[in-house]
C-alpha cells in the first residue's frame, strides 16, 4: 500500500458528517447543522451539489424509503428540485466551514458541478455510490488530480477496477474506496463488513466505511478492520421533513460514535508488540527469575536439579540456565532464592 497516498497519512480516522440534503433548502438549518457538527468534533461536513434538470428525468421514479419518507403527491424530480443548493448558497456555506476550520465537501452529480467544486477550492471530492458507472464524470474528476473518496455501494468488483483505471492513467494516486450498502437504512446481514478487507486486499488502497445502518456498531467494527474514513447521515431531528432524515443520527449519537471511534482507535494502536508502561510493576513482580531448587554446598558443582524458576522477575532469565550448570557454587546458597551471576565460579 501507498504510505504516501493522502489517506494513509492521516494519524485517525476522518469523519464525515452527511448533511446531504438534510438542510431542507434552508440555510440556517444548514448553518445550525455545521456549528453542530463543529462542536461534536466532526472532521467534515458534506453536501450535494446537483441541479435537478441535469440529474433526474421527469419521470424518474423514487424508490421505497424515498416514498416512505416524503410527500405522497411529490414525484422523484420534485423532490429533489427544492433541495438543491445554488452556488451562492454554496460559497456562502463554505466560507462559513472555513471560519470554523471544518472541511467543507460536496459530492458533484454531474462534470458542471464537479466544475464549480473545483473552482470553490473543496480539499477533496467524494463520488456517490449510484455514480460509480458515470466514467465522464470519474474522468474529469480524476484529472484535477485532487483526493478522491469513491463509494462502491451497488458496485462490482469488476465496475471498480474500471473506475480506478481511469484514476491511474490520470496519474492520481490519491484514491479512497467507501465500502457502503445502498439503502437507508440498511439491514446488518446486508453490511457484509469484511468486504472492507476484500477491497483493501484486491486493489491495495485504502478504504473507508459509508454508515448506512442503525446505531454505531458497524463504524466502530470497520475501525478494526481498516477504515480510514467513516461517514455518517447527520440531522438534527429525525422528524423532520425530507427523505434522508429518518436514517440519519443526531448530534447525541454522532457524539456517542465519534467517542466510539476515538477510544477505538486508542485501542488498535500501533501494532508494535512489547512490554506497554502500565505492565511493567507486573512484569517485575509476576515473572521468574532463576531460583534454587535445592540448597548448595560452597565448590558444589551446579546440576538442573538444582534450579527451578520462582518469582519475582528482577533476577536471572531462563536463557542462563545451560550457563549456569557446570559451574561451583562460591559459598552456600540456600533453597528458594534467586541467584546471581556472582555466586558462581564459572
């Protein structure tokens, strides 16, 4: 893997909060959402950057959770026209996001949107799952030679390998695979979490975890596994109108994962084995040292009956053993104590 891939630096986790189209329209819903996730200690927030003419067809239809969660009379074009977000709405947004030093991300629906994100400066793009198969766009992408988070829900194996093709041939290294399910939210036997180490292992680049499921579990396992980015539905009530608020988490358990995630990460550590801090009075006390079966007589040749292994573990280690018989004893050593190297006549 790329230790210099701009993913593999980060030291922790990145969280995305998706605030998606969860701001309704409205911009100080929108506001409100980013001094929220500010305040929890979210690394990003994101938005959708589309205009309803360039992304749906009028008779584009919505599928179940959209249904349940949306006006009856309100068809897929509908909906999606009164979330868009213009572009003023957008720098707006973004230098709100800048004066709080919170990332501020987007994901383009088509290469004009992509365009503009460009031009607005993002710190990096993220392609959604559903355009996976949209190559003009993953092209254009691909050769402003910014990091890119490509979600891989609905994805083949064989789809990614075409879309990370265009990335290399662009020579732009700095790729990430967001392992999701598509649907919102989605069932745990569906999550299929170890394809996280599928992903990691065919294409030997990072991965991350888009979190479509209820509650954290499934974030904080795909810590275990190797994700380096998780991302996350963010509302701040459930109830509210739109489609994507039902399956998004509050403040309080987005508050509750990103602890999760940081305590998880503390636990992983670094991968290096040896003796932590906080064990080393008990490797003092609780190992054993070489210590004397058997009494011995001063010029007593050193037999293994002689020796056995007590504690504490401040004395001689059991790889001086075979050094140690054959040798005399200096003066009488007495039975259950630990020896040293100056007792013996070698």
């Amino acid at each position: 893997m790329d230790k210099n891939n701009y993913f593999n630096k980060k030291n922790s986790c990145y969280i995305i909060a998706e605030i998606g189209v969860n701001h309704n329209g409205d911009m100080d819903l929108a506001k409100q959402m980013i001094d929220t996730a500010y305040n929890i200690g979210i690394n990003a927030v994101k938005f959708q950057t589309f205009t309803a003419e360039s992304l749906v067809t009028k008779d584009t239809p919505k599928v179940k959770y959209q249904k349940i969660n949306s006006l009856n009379n309100e068809s897929h074009f509908e909906m999606i026209k009164k979330l868009e977000l213009s572009h003023k709405d957008h720098i707006e947004l973004k230098e709100y996001c800048d004066n709080l030093n919170l990332d501020f991300l987007s994901t383009p629906y088509d290469i004009s949107s992509a365009k503009f994100l460009n031009e607005l400066d993002v710190k990096l793009f993220k392609i959604a799952s559903a355009d996976l198969v949209d190559i003009p766009l993953h092209k254009y992408i691909a050769h402003t030679n910014k990091p890119t988070i490509i979600s891989v829900g609905m994805g083949t194996l064989g789809e990614i390998e075409d879309v990370l093709k265009i990335y290399k041939k662009a020579n732009n290294p700095n790729i990430l695979l967001l392992h999701c399910v598509s649907n919102y939210p989605c069932s745990d036997k569906s999550l299929n979490l170890n394809v996280i180490n599928t992903l990691k292992t065919t294409f030997d680049i990072p991965v991350g975890f888009s979190d479509h499921s209820e509650g954290s579990e499934a974030a904080i396992l795909s810590i275990a596994l190797g994700a380096k980015v998780i991302e996350k539905h963010f509302t701040l009530n459930k109830s509210l109108p739109g489609p994507d608020h039902k399956a998004s988490s509050t403040p309080k358990e987005f508050l509750s994962l990103i602890k999760s995630i940081r305590r998880a990460e503390k636990m992983l550590g670094d991968s290096v084995k040896e003796c932590q801090a906080e064990e080393k009075e008990m490797s003092r006390v609780s190992r054993k040292s070489i210590a004397l079966a058997k009494n011995i007589k001063k010029g007593e040749l050193v037999k293994s009956k002689h020796l056995t292994m007590m504690r504490p573990g401040t004395g001689l280690s059991y790889s001086l053993t075979n050094f140690i018989i054959g040798s005399k004893a200096k003066k009488d050593l007495t039975k259950g104590s630990l020896i040293k190297l100056e007792d013996f006549i070698f």
